[in-house]
C-alpha cells in the first residue's frame, strides 16, 4: 500500500490531479518531495489547519520528504480563496512573528532535524522580486479569462466587495512557489485545502509550461463536525496549538468532547494508530465509546503538546470525571495509561489561597474572575444568572455568595464554568 493508499483510506483525499500517474510516481520515484503552505495570518495554528500537517507527516512516515512552507511572503497580500471579502493586510513584522510560532509548532509534528523534511519561507524569494520582471517572466503564461472561473477568484468577483487587484496577484505568486520549491528541491507534488485547487491547478501548468515537467496536486477535504461546525470551534473561540493560548488540559477537553458520530473518522485522521484497530471502534457504544474517545484526546495531545502533557492532561481529567479503565484490546497501540487511580498532584489548572484571605470571605463572582474562569466581574454575574457556576459541584444560586473555609473539602474547592471548565483552589493554612 503506497502512500496516496494510506491517505485515500484514512480520508485525507478529496480530489488528485492524475490520479494514476501520481499513484506510480510515490511507488516508482522514491523519495517523493511534496509540500503545503501554511498562511502565517495568526502566531499560532489551530485545529483546522491540523490535516494538511497530518498529510505532510504521514508522507514522512513513508519515506517521502515534506516541505512545510509557511507564507511569509504571500502572508503580505492575502489569500482571496474562502473568503467573502478581503484579509486584513499584515506587516512584515506581524508575518515573521507569527511565522515563528507556526514553525515551532509543525516541529511536533514533523521531523526537520533527520534531512528529510525541510521548513521553509517564501518570504526568502519573494519579498525581492523584481515586479517588471515577475510579469514578464511569469506573468506572461496566465489567462485571466482562466483565472476568474477558479473558484475562489469567481466567489470574490460576485461578493459585495469584489476582488481587490493585490489578491488578484495571489495565484501568480503560488504557482511561483510551487515552481521555486520544484526548481531549488524537486518538489513534484502540492498538496492544500480544497479552496486551494485553483491556486495549486495554477501552479502545476506553470511548470509544464516553463520546464516541460509534470507535477501534481492533491486536495484535502475541509472537515466539519457531524453537527455541522467548523473544526476547532468552540463558543469559547478556536482551539489553538500554542498552549498559552489553548492549554494542553482544554486541548485535551476539546476532543474528549467529540460526537459519537466522529470518533472513528476523528481517530483515522488526526492519530496515527493502525487503521485496523480504528476500525474494531465502529462497533463501540456507550462507555466502551467513551474510552476509545479518552483515546483520542490522549493522543492528539500528545502529538500537538508531547508525551508528558498528554498523560498529566489525561490524569488531570481523571482527577475531574473519575478514572476510566480502558481495555489493553481497545486500540492497543496507544501507550494511554489504561488502569484506575487517581494522581492527587494531577495538572488540573489550579492556584493556592492563603486561608487568612478566605475569613471574611470572597465574593464568588470575583473569584470566578481571578482563577480566569470568566474575562470579567459582570461575566461571572451572567454565568451565576444562567445557572452556569458550581462550586464543589453544587450550583452556586447567589451572585454575591461569599467563598470562605468552609466551602473547602481537604483543603481543595472546585470552580466549575458551564460543563466543561474546571478551576481547582487550594488553601494554605
């Protein structure tokens, strides 16, 4: 099974371009180079950027060498495609910035310190590009009749807004990409979104025209929940890779949570646990359901966030919910810690209090916002008003009650925000 085999099975596929030339071309030209470009819009990625990562790991996995390219300098004018309206234009700082984080973050998942992956910036060829010169040497094989019926360049055109002339370039300057990246290293295959399609079709007929090569493209599906909802939304905002912004505790909360209706495709796309035992999930129900999803927020945080966050995320979790026994037959090539107990130092997030501080007694909502439960005063009085704050379990029904020893079980109080934030105190006395 080659590796357009392994990403077909999993669901990474949702189009290829020559789709039996590509598939002798992974099994006759070994190693293969294939890159994904990664828009630095943001100093972190977040889930939904997580496939095409995934797609470039399992391609390392198999022997071939991935380039993740981040957008440093395409990050200056903004990808048009999937948007109804124009990005927000970046400065070259706000790019390099953000860039950094994007680096440190695809070090987790993919190898660059082996000699076969590369981490590269457009920016480095880009940014000192001769305009009069771009047009004439690359300009000159576009169609602009072709370029308006690309999907992403046709939905702009009929938006409120329009398409400004600076997106117009966009496609110009990743089919230069895929050109450079095919020059420089022998890229032969680009893999993105499906928003991506015409951009990557662009570039795949700009070195055919200019080298007289063929190269190809495979597109991957933009996946959404079984309820309809982008992946890595939350009503909090998304899930984000940098642990400052998304914990690894809330990471591993976030897919803890996942559908019953996604946990297998979940598992297949975003761990690399064999396909087969995935498979053996389908038939799951119930609680042995719920253990296969404690399995995969175990292992997707230990992809994102490494080995020792994953165990103290999944022990923290434990420390909440209660510990699961989970069967060595269910997916068996996890290393998850699978038997009951319970770790008094788990990572739950969690601060100590000075019990002098806790005698006249500290108003709840204020609280709530101290430990960061809440952004401020007035939004812990709403979730108290809702019925959404618990301490200890118990439904706090008074927005002014006032938190003191007492409320304390072993020195310990527990915050609860809705059904999902957890914040443990602990008294010093």
């Amino acid at each position: 099974m080659n590796v357009i085999d392994i990403l077909e099975q999993r669901g990474f596929v949702d189009a290829t371009t020559h789709d039996e030339e590509l598939r002798r071309l992974v099994e006759n030209r070994y190693p293969v180079t294939c890159y994904v470009g990664f828009d630095p819009t943001a100093p972190s990625l977040h889930v939904g950027h997580l496939l095409p990562v995934m797609a470039l790991s399992h391609m390392q996995r198999c022997g071939h060498q991935p380039i993740a390219l981040v957008g440093g300098g395409t990050g200056l004018v903004g990808d048009p495609s999937g948007k109804t309206e124009m990005r927000q234009l970046l400065t070259l700082e706000m790019v390099e910035e953000n860039a950094k984080g994007i680096k440190s973050q695809l070090s987790r998942f993919i190898d660059f310190d082996s000699g076969n992956a590369k981490l590269l910036n457009n920016a480095d060829w880009l940014v000192g590009l001769k305009y009069i010169d771009f047009l004439r040497d690359i300009g000159r094989y576009f169609s602009v009749n072709r370029m308006i019926k690309a999907e992403s360049y046709r939905v702009r055109l009929e938006s409120e807004e329009g398409l400004n002339f600076i997106e117009f370039n966009y496609m110009l300057l990743q089919a230069y990409d895929f050109l450079n990246l095919y020059d420089l290293h022998g890229c032969r295959l680009q893999m993105g979104g499906t928003d991506q399609w015409g951009n990557i079709v662009a570039g795949i007929d700009l070195i055919r025209r200019m080298r007289q090569v063929e190269t190809y493209g495979l597109t991957i599906p933009l996946v959404t929940t079984s309820s309809g909802a982008k992946m890595g939304k939350t009503a909090q905002g998304a899930v984000w890779l940098d642990p400052e912004r998304t914990s690894p505790y809330d990471y591993y909360q976030y897919w803890v949570n996942t559908d019953d209706r996604d946990v297998v495709r979940f598992l297949s796309l975003f761990t690399f646990l064999p396909f087969q035992e995935i498979q053996a999930v389908e038939k799951l129900r119930d609680a042995e359901l719920n253990n296969a999803k404690a399995v995969l927020a175990y292992e997707a945080t230990k992809l994102a966030h490494g080995s020792r966050e994953a165990k103290k995320a999944h022990t923290a979790a434990a420390s909440m919910f209660g510990q699961r026994s989970i069967p060595d037959t269910l997916l068996p090539a996890s290393d998850i810690p699978r038997k009951a107990g319970q770790d008094k130092d788990a990572d739950v997030p969690a601060s100590e209090i000075e019990k002098f501080e806790l005698e006249a007694g500290i108003p709840v909502f204020k609280l709530y916002q101290s430990v960061g439960l809440t952004e401020s005063a007035s939004a812990a009085r709403r979730l108290i008003k809702q019925g959404g704050a618990y301490i200890n379990g118990r439904r706090v029904e008074d927005q002014d009650y006032l938190v003191t020893p007492a409320d304390f079980y072993d020195s310990e109080l527990v915050l609860r925000a809705g059904k999902k934030k957890y914040y443990k105190i602990r008294m010093k006395k």
